[in-house]
C-alpha cells in the first residue's frame, strides 16, 4: 500500500479565480484514496494553466521533485489529461517514477500500473488520444475567432477595454474623452510618458484602476478597437459592431507614427531641443548633443568610429535653442503662415493614403488566401507578395508625413496662442512643432576669437 500518495489536480481556465474546477477534482481524488484505505494524501493544483501550452506548471514541477526525492509514491488524478497533454512529458513521467521506483497512477476514471509495458501503453494511447482532442479544440477555437473577427463581432473575454463599458459596446463618455485627447496629443507630437505623467497628475486612471504606463497607454492608444474596427492578430480585417471613438485614419496615423524607425524608442528624457534638426555647414553631418566638461549642454559634429562628421563645428545648445524657438514662434504668429497651414477635413491627403493602405491590406489578405488554397506556389506567393508590401510600407511612412503638421494644428488662427503655452509644453510636443516647420539648421563654423552667440552662423531651411 501506497504510504506517500499525491493528488494532481489542474484546470486550464478559472477566469474569476474560484478554483471550482480544481476543488471538484480534489474532492474526487480523496474519495477514491478513503475507498482504498491510503494515507491522507499531499495535493499539488496548477490553477488556470493549461498543458497543451507551453506554459509552465509549478506544481507539476514540484510534483516531479517531490517523486524523485522520495517524498511521493503514488499519484493520483482525476483523469490522465489532467496530468499531461503532451507524449514528451509524459515520457519524463515515465523515466521519473521508474528511476524512484513509483510504479502507482490511480485516477478517478481508471488505474495504471506504470511498471509494466501493457500500463505504458495505455498511458500513451490515452495521451494521444488528449492531444488529438486538444489539437482539435485549439483548431475550432481558432477558426471560431478568426469567423467572429471578419465578422467584425466582438470576441474573447478578461477585463472590459478602455473606453466601454461591460458589454463592450455602449461608450463611456468620460474614456471616451480622454482617448482623443490621447490621440491627439501623441499625433501632435507630445511622448507616451508625458502623456501617461499628465493623466495620472490628473487622478486619470487606467480600467483596471492603476496609473498609467506607458506601455499600457501604447497598446490602448494602438488597439484598432477604439476607431471601430475589429482586428485579427495584429490585422485590421472588418469593421465592427462597436461604435468608434477616434477615426480609421487617426488610428492609421497612430500606427504609421509608432512604426517609425526614426522615432526615439529610448526611455532618457530628451535634453536636447533640436537634436536631429542640426547639419554641419562643413561636411552635412548631423549634429550630435554631447555636453562640455563642464556639463554645458552643445552640439557638435562629432568625429569617430560610426560618427562621419568631420569634427569642426559645435556650438552651445542653450543660445541656439532660445534663438531657434523665438523665430518659430514668431513664424506661426504670421497671418500668412496660418493660411498655409490650415487644410479643409474635405482635402486630408491622409484620408486617401489610408484608404491605399486599406485596399493592399486586403489584397495581401486575398494573396494569402490564395496561397493557402494552393491557387499560387511559394515562389509566386513570394514575388508577388514583395511590390504590396513595398506599398503598404511607402502609404505608413506617407500617412506620417503627412500628420507631420499635426503638431501646430491647434495653435492655427491663434495669434500668442502657442507663445503662451510653449513653457508649459513637454520637450517632445516642442520639438514636434519646431520640426513641423523647420526641416533642419544649417550651421556654420565659428569665428575664431568671437567668444558669444552668433545667429549668422545659421542658414535654417523651412517647410512651410
């Protein structure tokens, strides 16, 4: 008789965290240990993890210690599903109990004497077979979630998202609010973590009640969710049943500026106002920040491994960036520059950029379906699927491009308006609006023996 038997109990899902699921299976594993007069039994519960995924089970792990040290000698379970879905750990089980001589697997449903060949091959009989269900069950999961999402239906379940109440589809007016002004501020040029700082200054919480991050705000910023459309991983493929709160093309212009390779992806506080704008009068190079030994803050042409410039030209960073703000901020002041600046909803090169991306998505999709029916071999597949993405690429970068003005569009028809809230506008949202109409700054060798700021050294070349 069994001195140091062991209960395994597992359920893939417990949404809410009420173990019924493995309660039950305990309940029935110490009822068969009474009937056979066993010792009260230790229990091991992996709660909510499933073991047709590759995702680890602790207990399972502490199980398997446990048989090795000697600590268990039987094992019980409710079913032999519970215990393994895969026939590669179900070999380890194997090799395990027989190197600690643990030849006992009882469970509700049946025993298994693993020390002989007979027992082993029902235990891997009865393991195909729970792999075959589980492949199956995973595929009709799948195919019932891509049949929802081209149906633009809602799908899935865990916490309601940002902007929805519970049932998903009735807005919350208040979300709804602070989701286009998200929108627009990260479209105006303003970074993820100064937004999330600026919420949570402002007691705004994320739904599941904590600050902001910005992670977080990144995935609800970018979700397709929010302008009414239904994605599939990763894909927009319908529209939904949901109302929107932002616009397709806002959402277009989203991602097309968070795809950016040239966006800054490093978590330092930019220090620097106009890194990016500068080019040596000398060699063309961009200037790069790199403080004195002093800790004064400057550009310069800097020489080196990776580094191309020339090494000539640097300048300090505080008289410059004053200068350089000064003049765009009289520049958007001028009547003339805000007519130029002022597009008609009717006329947003943007809208027509993302309805190509649309129309390539769709053809790429259609292009892989294709493919899948074995309409088209790989190589064609291949060649053809090379020119749409190229488009697909060129409607992102053109979609940024032409949010680029996006920064200032507030500020249009506002005389002192951007005057008055530059202080208060963090550094990434005032770099935004100088590049918005300033394409760089060229910048010229000091005069030897002119110890100040010379403003003749700059040749800035506008966009607007």
């Amino acid at each position: 008789m069994p001195q140091l038997p062991a209960i395994y109990a597992r359920i893939s899902s417990d949404r809410y965290g009420q173990q019924l699921g493995v309660r039950r299976q305990i309940d029935d594993c110490a009822a068969l240990i009474a009937r056979r007069g066993w010792p009260v039994a230790q229990v091991y519960v992996d709660d909510d993890v499933s073991a047709y995924r590759a995702k680890p089970r602790p207990a399972y792990r502490q199980l398997l210690r446990a048989i090795t040290e000697g600590e268990v000698d039987a094992v019980v379970v409710w079913d032999l599903d519970r215990l393994h879905r895969h026939p590669k750990e179900l070999e380890e089980f194997f090799e395990v109990s027989a190197a600690a001589g643990v030849n006992d697997l009882a469970s509700v449903s049946g025993d298994i004497d693993l020390a002989t060949h007979d027992g082993q091959f029902l235990a891997r009989i009865l393991g195909a077979v729970a792999k075959k269900e589980s492949d199956d069950k995973s595929r009709r999961i799948a195919r019932k979630a891509l049949e929802l999402a081209q149906a633009g239906k809602i799908g899935g379940g865990g916490t309601r998202p940002y902007g929805y109440n519970d049932n998903r589809r009735t807005l919350i007016a208040a979300e709804a609010r602070v989701i286009r002004e998200v929108a627009a501020r990260l479209l105006a040029g303003d970074s993820l973590r100064s937004v999330a700082n600026n919420l949570n200054s402002r007691g705004i919480r994320s739904v599941t009640g904590r600050e902001w991050q910005p992670q977080t705000l990144r995935r609800m910023i970018l979700s397709a969710r929010i302008s009414g459309q239904r994605e599939h991983r990763g894909e927009i493929v319908a529209k939904a049943e949901w109302p929107a709160v932002i616009t397709p093309a806002q959402t277009a212009s989203l991602r097309a500026l968070f795809a950016d390779p040239d966006r800054r992806t490093n978590r330092a506080t930019r220090r620097y106002l106009l890194k990016g704008l500068l080019r040596c009068g000398h060699c063309g190079a961009i200037l790069q920040a790199r403080p004195r030994d002093d800790g004064d803050r400057r550009y310069g042409c800097t020489k080196g491994p990776g580094l191309p410039g020339c090494g000539r030209t640097w300048i300090l960073s505080e008289p410059l960036e004053d200068f350089i703000t000064e003049a765009v901020l009289y520049r958007l002041d001028t009547p003339t520059l805000s007519a130029r600046l002022t597009r008609s909803p009717q006329t947003d090169p943007t809208e027509d950029s993302h309805a190509e991306l649309l129309a390539d998505q769709a053809q790429l999709d259609e292009l892989a379906a294709a493919y899948g029916e074995k309409a088209l071999t790989l190589r064609e597949y291949l060649v053809a699927r090379k020119p749409i993405e190229g488009r697909i690429d060129a409607s992102r970068r053109r979609i940024s491009r032409e949010r680029g003005t996006s920064a200032v569009d507030e500020f249009v028809h506002r005389p002192g308006a951007l005057r008055a809230a530059w202080p208060s506008l963090p550094l990434s949202r005032q770099h935004a609006i100088i590049a918005a109409v300033l394409a760089h700054i060229i910048v010229g060798q000091a005069v030897r023996g002119l110890n100040r700021f010379d403003h003749r050294r700059l040749d800035p070349v506008w966009r607007v």
